[in-house]
C-alpha cells in the first residue's frame, strides 16, 4: 500500500499481485488455509515468474536471463507515472 492510497505509487508491486491472480488462480481469488501454505505457494509463483515465464517487456526473456544480460535491452513497457505540476504550471496552461 501507498500512503496516498494511490496505486500508480506501487506499480510494480500491483503488476505483480495483477499478474499472480490471472496467472495462477482459476478465478481470480487466492485463498490459503494457512500463513504457511500461502508462504509456499507465494514462493513457487515467484519462482516461475522469475526463472520460466517470458517478459516482454525484457524481449522475452525471463527476469533470471534479463538480469544476467550485458549491456542494455531495449525498454518496451509503459510508464504511468504522472508528471506533478507546479503552479506555476497550471497558470501558463
């Protein structure tokens, strides 16, 4: 969570927890019958999504290969950040 409440401050952490319940969940809803089940589902998921599963936003690779390229890949994804105005912005606009 964001102090503000604003999810676009966390974007990673909300593409994860995105990606997780269209993933790896049947119907979107992630249940555990216990903190320790979760911990060990949780990792299992993590794992997959770092050494398996293809990015495109790294040209398809996985984070594992991404991470141990040389030199820079291409940037493909998105930001959503919002640029902050000034006033002085907001009079001159």
């Amino acid at each position: 969570m964001t102090q503000t409440g604003d999810p676009l401050e966390n974007a990673v952490a909300e593409r994860i927890h995105k990606t997780i319940k269209e993933e790896f969940t049947n119907d979107r809803q992630i249940s555990f019958c216990n903190i320790d089940e979760a911990k060990k589902e949780i990792k299992k998921f993590i794992e997959f999504y770092n050494q398996q599963r293809p990015h495109r936003s790294v040209q398809w690779l996985t984070p594992n290969e991404a991470y141990q390229c040389k030199g820079a890949l291409r940037r493909v994804w998105k930001t959503y950040r919002r640029k902050e105005l000034e006033w002085g912005d907001l009079a001159e606009a």
